[in-house]
C-alpha cells in the first residue's frame, strides 16, 4: 500500500508518522503546521495527486470547510476514490468534519486504565485504534509508545499520572530531530532510553529549568476582556512554560505565549471555567480547552519595530 500522509508537527503528530511507518511500506509524510495544512490539502486534491496513492491519510489536525468540501466533491467524482480519504483528529474544534463519511474526529476515547471509562484521545491512538480495527494493517505491540505520546499530549501525564518518561519523550523528539526520532521508534518503539539519549535528557532538562526560571521573571500581566491574562515572549517550550507559569502564578486565567520569530501565539491555562480552544477560535486559531494555538499577524514584526522606534523617539 502506498500511503501519504499529511500530520502535524508535534510529537503527537509525529507519533502517527510513526504509526503509519509501522503499519505500511510506502509513506510519503508531510508534516504541516496549522496554518499551512489546508494550502497542502488543497494543492494535493486539486491536482488530483491522491490517485497516485491507495490511501491519503490526515492525522491529528483537521482542514477547513472549504478544503472539506473540494476533498467530498473530488472522491465523489468517481466510486473508486470513495475511500481514498481518512482524516483522523482529536481536537474538539474539529468535530463539525464528522459530517463528512471519511472524517473520525473524537476527544475521547475508551481508556486503558481498569475502572475509568474513558480518557483524553490523541492522534496517535485513535489513529493506531483506526488502523487495527479498519485496515487489518500488521501493527506490532506499541501500546507504552501511544500511551507515552497521549498522556503528553493531552497533558494528562503532568495532571493524572505524574508520569515524567512521556515528558522525556517529547524533550527527545526536539534533541534528536523529527527524523532521527521517527527512524528510532520505527525500529523499536520500546521507551528504553539508550545512555547516550539519557545523558541528551540530563543537559536538556538543566537548560529547561533556566529557561523557565528567566521567562517567569519577564512575564508581565495584562487585562484582556475579563481575564488577567500572562503575557510572555518564547521560542522554545511553550506547553512546559504555559504550565509552570499557570501553577505558580494563580492569580492568571491563563498564559499567552508569543514566539514572534516564528509568528506563532500558544495559550495555556488551568483552570476549568475558560475555553482556551475559544479564545484561539477567535483568533484564526484552534486547540483544546486548556492549550491552544493561533498565528500571529505576519506584520508583528515590522510593528514591534515601528513601536520600538516611536517610543524612543
Ligand atoms: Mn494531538
């Protein structure tokens, strides 16, 4: 089977490159941030690329109304292609695509812990789940991996389980490199850490720990609507920083993290009462209830400057 694949960037995303590597010969992987998705669908479809594979899977992020409908309009055309599609997302935002036959989105999904119902879905699992259940694929056992990959991503490995190895492996993931790390777990996707990737980890986490130190000291708190909202400007280790800042300053609704290089805005937030998926919405962006993206505007930049330059005048 010739698959491609279109996923999102993060170790979530990556984790399904993982899975679709293990469950098919042929994978073309294109990893897509949120804002360039739906152009990539949509370049792919129009130019009818998707007759060149058996299958074309989207993973863990979901594409927009119009790029939903030129996906139904060009299966349609002929009965063959009917299946061609599967979109396969988690965030809840995306569950209006459920409309559509070839879209599986759910935040949900049946847990593995005995005595709880459910728990927070990822990409990673309801895309390992869709495979062994629809497309009989030859999955070897990876449940630590997917489970290591969901509790990171939905966070439940800081808020449930405490649970630092599924941290360690996203902290790998941005050490090693996309590829370096899907080639590693393709090959074994046991989480036993070589001395090499463990002495990685070690200097990693000191460097983290000054990090997140500097940063809470240049946060600064604004008022936005309702809220008292944590303003910082980050590059590196959003989701790690958005917690740590949201825990010890409980006076925050939430925290709002700028990385203006790379014109990306993340929100994080604990408490139950905001909606951080809406917030992001309102923004041109997505997410969950306690993490969420948008975009910056690509001319924040050049104002920062141009406010540099007026207030020293
Ligand atoms: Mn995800």
């Amino acid at each position: 089977m010739k698959i491609k694949l279109f996923t999102h960037t993060d170790l979530d995303g990556v984790g399904c490159a993982i899975i679709a590597k293990l469950a098919f010969d042929e994978v073309d992987v294109e990893y897509c941030n949120y804002n360039e998705i739906d152009q990539k669908v949509k370049d792919f479809t129009g130019l009818m690329k998707f007759k060149e594979y058996d299958k074309v899977y989207i993973t863990d992020i979901s594409v927009s109304k119009e790029v939903a409908d030129l996906i139904e309009y060009s299966v349609t055309e002929k009965k063959e292609y009917l299946n061609r599609y599967q979109l396969i997302d988690h965030h809840a935002t995306a569950k209006w695509l459920n409309e559509y036959r070839w879209a599986y989105v759910d935040d949900m999904e049946l847990s593995i812990i005995p005595g709880e119902k459910v728990m927070k879905s990822s990409g990673t699992s309801l895309f390992y789940n869709y495979l062994w259940e629809n497309e009989n694929a030859n999955l070897p056992f990876a449940l630590n991996f997917i489970e290591k990959v969901r509790r990171y991503d939905t966070w439940d490995w800081h808020t449930i389980h405490n649970d630092n190895e599924a941290k360690r492996l996203n902290d790998l993931l941005y050490l090693i490199g996309r590829d370096r790390f899907v080639q590693r777990f393709t090959k074994d996707t046991s989480l036993r850490f070589t001395e090499g990737e463990e002495m990685l980890l070690e200097i990693e986490q000191t460097k983290i720990d000054k990090y997140l130190e500097t940063k809470s000291k240049q946060m600064f708190k604004q008022y936005f609507g309702d809220h008292l909202v944590g303003v910082v400007f980050a590059e590196q280790y959003q989701s790690q920083m958005g917690n740590y800042l949201a825990l010890n300053n409980e006076d925050l609704d939430y925290v709002v993290m700028i990385d203006v290089g790379n014109e990306t805005v993340s929100y994080r937030g604990i408490h139950d009462s905001i909606d951080l998926g809406i917030i992001a919405k309102s923004f041109g962006g997505g997410g969950h209830p306690k993490a969420s993206g948008s975009q910056t505007h690509s001319n924040v930049k050049e104002s920062l400057w141009r406010t540099f330059v007026a207030l020293n005048k």
